[in-house]
C-alpha cells in the first residue's frame, strides 16, 4: 500500500518525507520499523491528522494512501 | 586543529588547565581558543612544536628542550628563570609567562595523550601521525 | 569543592564593595544558581519594593557546577524583582560570563541601591571597582563589550551588559552576554538599567577545584559519553532548538496571529529546515553551530541574512554573521506575528541581541499591536506610518529596531502586551500570564503545559515545567497536575546546578546527582535533590505572595479558557485549568487558595 510520509524534527535524519511502499495491513508500529525510525525517539504518530496513542500503535492498521506523520518528542528552548 | 569544527565550547582548555594545574582554570591552559566574528569562526591554537623552535634557540639557560619521541618542546622548570624571552622570540604567542610561577608554560603534548584530543567532543583537535594528516614535515619527529 | 565560598556585594548608592562568605548553609540548602539567588534575594530585600526603585536587589548567581569540566558547566541566572510581572524573576543564561565570574572569585554577585550617574563593574580577580559608564550609555551592547575590552585592555574580559532599551526602562530588556547569550526574560534588564548599572565586567585567573578530582573527571566524562549517544541530543547539535517548529505545527499547537490559531500555513519558511536550505544564488541562513562554556551539545546557530534583503542591503554593518533563530525567536517572529519571511526574523533576532530585548515578549506584544491595528483601534498616525498587519515583515523589523532604541511607537511596544493593552482598553487580548507573554507552546494543545504557564512563579514561561511528553500522548487535561508539579521540581534542581537544561534528554536524575555528588561536599542524592527543588519553587512562591500575588493569579488569558482550537489534533479544545489547578493545589501542599500551608513549610523548612 501506499503511505505518504511526513516527519518532523530531527527524525528527517531517518526518514525524508515522500510516498513510500509498505506491505499491506501493516501496523502504525511495523511502519516505523520498515521506514527505518527508531521508537524511542518518536513522540507522536499521526494518521490521517488523527493522534495515534502510544498503546495501539501495534494495533492500529494501516491503508492503502494513508497519510502518517511522525513527530519527534518535544524538548523544550 | 580543524577550526571547522570547533564550537568554542573551550572543553580543551578546562582539560589542560586541570592536567597541568588540577584546577579548573583556562586563564592557565596551554591551548587557547580564539573566536571571531560573532562566534562565526573559533580556531584552537597551540604550540605547534615547530621545527624552527625559536623560543630553544633564544632560551639562556638550555632550559627548553626535544623530546625525541614525541618531537615536543619541553620547558625544564629546574633551570628557567623567567627571564621571558622564549616568549618574546615565538611568533605564534604559545609559549606564556605564569606569574605565579615565575617560569613559562607551554603545551607538552602531556606525555604522548593530549588531554585537550581527549576532550574535544568533535574531533575539532586531533593527534596523529604527520603521515595520515595529510601533513609535510621536514622533522624526523613522528606522534 | 567547587565553591568559591565568597560572593561579591556592590552597593551603588554608597559605591562599596564588599566580598563576604559564601553562606554555606543555604548552598546547601538551596543547591546554588536559581535556587541560592532566589534565598540571597528572600534574604536581602522586601518583595514589596519597587523594581525599578533603588530598593530592588539584582543578583548574578552561579552554581556549584559552574566552570568546572561537566559538560554544559557554563550556566548562571539573574535574579531580581520583576519590572513586567511584580513577582520573581530568575533569568538563566549560558555563554562564558557566568563561569568567568566564578574564575575570578565569586559564586555570586549582589548588586544593591543605584548609583547617581551611570556605571559599570569591573572585576579582575580580587581588583573589583565601579567606572563611569558615561562614554557607554547609550550605547548598543555589541558596542559595549568592544569598548570596555578596549578601556582596560583586556580582551579576555566577559560583559554582561545592557542596551539602551534596558537603560530606558523597556520592561522586557534583557541581560546579554557574549553578544548574543541572554539572561532574557521578565525585564531584568530594565532593573539594571534603575540602578544605573551599565554592564558587569569580569575576568578570572583563580580557577575552580572539586572534592575529588579523579572521581569528578571519571563520572564527567562517562556523563558526556552518554550525551555524545543520545540521539535527541544530537538532533539538537544538528538543528538547533528551531527543530521543533514542524513539531508544533503539525501537532497543531503553534501560536499563531497572537494566538487566533495554533497552526501557521509558512512555517516551513522560518523553521529548522529552512534555515538549512540553500538558495539559488548559493545562500544559506545557518552559518555554523556554536557552544556556550564547556558544553559538547553545541546548540547555539550562527547565522546570516541575505545580503539582498531589504533590512541589511544598504546597511553594512549588519552584514555580518551572528546569533541566528532559536525556536522562540523564530516562533515570535514568524508565527505569532504571521510573518514567513527568515531574513527578517533573522535580523529582529539581531536587534534583540544588539539592543537587549527578550524576543519572546517583544513578538506577543506586536503581535497584540497588530490584532490591535487590524481591528482599527490603533492607527498608522501612532505608528509613524507602519502598517502594524499580521505578516508584515517590514512591521516586525521596523518596530524591533525603534523599541530597542526607544522612538516613536517603540515607546508603547516598550510597555509589554499587558500595559499596551491595557491602555487601549482590550486587556483580553494580552497573551501573558502574570504580565509576562507565553512561549510558543499554545495551552490548548498541549494541557500540561498550560497549567505550568499558570502556576509559574515568574509568569507564562516554559522553561520551568516540563510536561511535553504526556500532553502529545493525552490532548487532556486529567492527570497533568502530578507530572506538572513533579517536573517544575526537578527543574529547580537542573537551574541551580549551574549545567543546561538541555542535557535533560540524555540525563535523569541519577545522572545530576553522581555528577553534583562527585562535585560537593556533602552527600548529594536524588531524594535530597528533590527535596531541594520542591524548596526553592515554594520560596519563590512566598516571595510572590509577599509581593502581593495571589491565586487569582495563576490563570490563562480568556483566549485559551473559551476559543477553542480551530485546527490540529487539539481541534475543538480549550484549556482545562478548572479540571487541573485544584489537583495542583493539593498535591503542592498548599491550600484551596493556593497558599503553602504550615505543614508544607515545616516539612520544607521555610517556617
């Protein structure tokens, strides 16, 4: 399926923004695993302008031209 | 020293201070940084150990000395006297006058392991052998 | 131990300079920096004085890990009474001044009184005496460094000055320090600037010692391996605090036209990202990073502005680099003002560090300028015939540059949002708590964040509470009390150590305490540390009080309590404070009204 990819902050070092193929049915959490972010530096996922809690990112399921947005923590300055 | 990748942060020159001193205190470190335009540009600067090494030549005492090894200028503090004109002959300003000592102070590589490398946190410092920098030398002195 | 066990007492109505010692039970107490200045200033004035009168006591304050080999080791705060909000004000500023102070002898400085005609202090090791500044008033803060450097020529000596907007009194000036570090916020700079103080000067040969050197230098250098490894750190060495912009913006909590939206359709002409991109002709905004004393992160950005741009292109002396955009600057200059144009917040953020203005403050207040002028309350005749309209970059910069040099509408910017607003008869349109402007965070998006901007001793400020994780993962407001409370403790504690709050990513608790431990005398353990923390902020608390602040004050303006978001993922929301405060309240110690109660202040030893 086909996911458009946002990131912000310092998560550009991981991932640029573009349109990117995941394989079907994939999860929130093994979309950032095949899209190369580490979790622990994630702060927010978003799908469709919708927040994606934490707890079910491993649960909530992708589509076919979602949009997901990946935001780093917030730190503060 | 690549001036490129300084930051200023003057880690350097609290790790000499200590070495030397064991006290915190850059007023007393061998390494200097210099920062221009705004923060634009920050150069470390030390004794580069150079071959001409005019502050030996001038020095009445014999009190500056090589190390083979290392290829460093050392100040033997048994026999300077003060007299300053090691530091009036180098052209560069790396070797100082230590009021509260009397004698002068400059860097001495610390033994082979600079702790000013040690402590830089972006390489901005760096000690190697002249082959791989890049560098020509006509001394036979190798890091 | 890392002390130097004596503090400096200037007092500029009988020009006398004293060192006394260091009061080391309230070092140990109090920690150092914030926590030591707040006790020094509870000890040393009545918070009802006037903070523009000679009776306001201003104070410099390092902490014990100041100048030693810890990475960060650069920081100090200025504390003072606040001119903009009449509570407490604690500045933390970075740079070299702070631990050059601490070379030369002194922990702390207290400045009391005012002098007669204007001055500076100058302090070099154990020589310490007071200059006429006349030669330097009136002059820029770029200019005073460069000229004191000359006078005593000494180009190793640090300044921490003023410009003229604190000389005249703008009640957001600020103290700056190494041409572009700050002690920005709650106008410290204008209490200076009462006293007649034109800058401090210092240079120091003492050095600094700790307890135990090899213990020290081994758990130091383990510290900033961890920081060299942690990769939100590193984010920050590569992009700077600005790298927060996209964040906010899609979060949807970025402040926008004084805070009317919380999403701004230019921000990607003003962020992280822009300041990296390179132009057609081969310019690029970032120049390089820079670092303040002793810190491996590097955040600082040094920047230039396109040498076409309308601010600099007939103008030579700004055509050079300088402090370029942190998230707040570029916050204040871009969204919160409209504005998408970088080189003109480049150069705003220049005028802030050449005159000593907090950017901060200055954006809200324009920005409240512009809803003002848009609504036709305030008109060009006023302001000398600029049009105040959100996105108006020539607005931005002119208006900058006239409320550092105090002309013309510059006078009324000068005032803060509050009394501006005030004076036009539109109060609710100040986007301050406690009369300081918020940061650019909006409490809409993020609730946690709101209910710390409400309960903050020196006012709507962000750097005092931390929150930012729970409130991205929960959009409301239940539960955030105890993280609130709990994070503006510990903050305490990093603001009194004399390291940067920036190595908070990497380092926890136990990180601050091995490093304080190995640092002083005593045993220093994240329990007493807390302790320590929840100390200082009731302190402040009490100073506020006596000043005459009450609950009524921990509050948000009506903007954030009844306009709901109109975008993002804290769309339809308003803040929550009813829901929170009450469970603050409680959890602090204090009663209904908000008041520290007898039990807490025993438990704290504060009566």
């Amino acid at each position: 399926m086909r996911l458009q990819v946002k990131v912000t902050g310092h998560l550009v070092d991981y991932f640029a923004d573009s349109e990117t193929l995941l394989p079907d049915g994939a999860t929130v959490e093994e979309a950032l695993s095949g899209l190369g972010i580490p979790t622990d530096q994630v702060g927010l996922v978003s799908v469709n302008g919708v927040a994606v809690n934490k707890s079910v990112r491993g649960s909530r399921l992708l589509s076919d031209g979602d949009s997901l947005t990946v935001m780093a923590p917030l730190t503060g300055g | 020293m690549e001036p490129d990748k300084c930051t200023g942060c003057l880690q350097c020159e609290i790790a000499c201070s200590f070495e030397h001193e064991g006290v915190f205190n850059p007023a007393r470190s061998r390494i200097r940084v210099f920062e221009f335009q705004h923060g634009r540009l920050a150069v470390p600067y030390t004794c580069t150990q150079c071959e001409a090494a005019w502050c030996q030549k001038v020095c009445p005492t014999g009190a500056i000395v090589l190390d083979d090894q290392l290829g460093a200028k050392l100040v033997r503090t048994e026999a300077c006297v003060g007299c300053k004109a090691c530091a009036i002959a180098c052209p560069y300003g790396t070797i100082e006058y230590n009021p509260l000592s009397g004698k002068v102070d400059k860097c001495d590589l610390c033994g082979g392991d600079p702790q000013c490398v040690t402590a830089c946190p972006t390489g901005a410092i760096a000690y190697m052998e002249t082959s791989l920098s890049g560098t020509t030398v006509n001394t036979t002195a190798e890091a | 131990m890392s002390w130097q066990r004596q503090i400096l007492r200037v007092n500029l109505t009988d020009s006398t300079i004293r060192a006394e010692p260091l009061n080391m039970q309230w070092a140990s107490d109090y920690i150092g920096e914030r926590g030591l200045g707040t006790k020094y200033l509870w000890e040393n004035m009545d918070p009802k004085a006037e903070p523009l009168g000679p009776d306001n006591v201003l104070i410099f304050a390092t902490g014990p890990l100041t100048g030693t080999s810890a990475s960060t080791s650069g920081r100090y705060a200025v504390l003072t009474k606040s001119p903009l909000t009449g509570a407490i004000a604690c500045s933390n500023s970075g740079g070299k001044f702070g631990a050059e102070l601490k070379y030369a002898g002194y922990d702390l400085l207290l400045v009391e009184g005012r002098a007669e005609e204007p001055v500076y202090l100058r302090i070099e090791d154990g020589d310490v005496s007071l200059h006429p500044a006349k030669k330097i008033w009136g002059k820029t803060v770029w200019e005073t460094e460069e000229w004191i450097r000359q006078e005593h020529n000494n180009p190793m000596l640090k300044v921490a000055t003023i410009g003229i907007a604190g000389e005249r009194g703008v009640r957001y000036a600020a103290v700056v320090n190494d041409l572009h570090r700050a002690a920005g916020r709650s106008g410290v700079g204008a209490v200076m600037g009462s006293k007649n103080l034109k800058a401090v000067a210092a240079r120091g040969t003492c050095g600094v010692s700790v307890d135990d050197p090899k213990r020290f230098m081994e758990v130091t250098s383990r510290m900033k391996d961890m920081l060299a490894g942690d990769r939100g750190t590193r984010g920050l060495t590569k992009y700077g605090t600005n790298a927060m912009m996209d964040t906010m913006q899609e979060f949807g909590g970025l402040p926008t036209r004084n805070f009317k939206e919380v999403q701004f359709e230019g921000y990607d002409k003003v962020d992280a990202r822009a300041m990296l991109a390179i132009g057609a002709d081969g310019h690029r905004n970032l120049v390089t990073n820079t670092a303040c004393f002793g810190c491996t992160i590097a955040c600082g950005r040094i920047s230039h502005i396109h040498k076409d741009h309308f601010t600099i292109v007939n103008r030579k002396e700004y055509w050079h680099a300088s402090g370029g955009l942190e998230y707040e600057t570029a916050y204040a200059f871009g969204p919160v003002v409209g504005i998408d144009d970088i080189d003109a917040c480049t150069f705003a953020g220049y005028l802030m560090n050449e005159h000593g203005i907090d950017p901060i403050s200055f954006g809200v207040t324009l920005a409240a300028a512009m809803e003002l002028f848009e609504m036709g309350v305030i008109s060009t005749e006023e302001t000398d015939g600029i049009e105040l309209k959100f996105g108006n970059a020539q607005a931005l910069t002119v208006m900058a540059e006239k409320t550092g040099k105090q002309e013309g509408f510059g006078e009324v910017l000068g005032l803060g949002s509050r009394r501006m607003c005030e004076k036009y008869g539109y109060p609710e349109l100040s986007m301050t708590v406690k009369g300081q402007e918020f940061a650019g965070y909006d409490s809409r998006a993020l609730q946690g964040m709101g209910l710390g901007y409400a309960t903050g001793n020196r006012g709507a400020c962000h750097l005092k509470h931390d929150t930012f994780e729970v409130d991205m993962e929960d959009q409301t407001g239940s539960g955030k009390a105890e993280p609130c409370k709990a994070s503006q403790d510990w903050q305490a504690v990093v603001d009194s150590s004399g390291l940067c709050m920036f190595t908070m990513g990497a380092w926890g608790p136990e990180e601050f305490a091995e490093q304080l431990d190995a640092d002083s005398e005593g045993d220093w353990t994240v329990d007493r540390m807390t302790e320590s923390g929840e100390r200082i902020w009731n302190l402040e608390r009490m100073f506020n009080m006596a000043a005459g602040l009450t609950s009524a004050d921990d509050t948000l303006p009506q903007r954030l309590l009844k306009d709901p978001a109109p975008s993002g993922t804290a769309k339809g929301r308003v803040n929550e404070l009813d829901l929170m405060l009450p469970e603050y309240y409680r959890l602090r110690g204090w009663t209904d009204d908000g008041q520290p109660t007898t039990e807490t202040l025993k438990r704290l030893g504060l009566g």
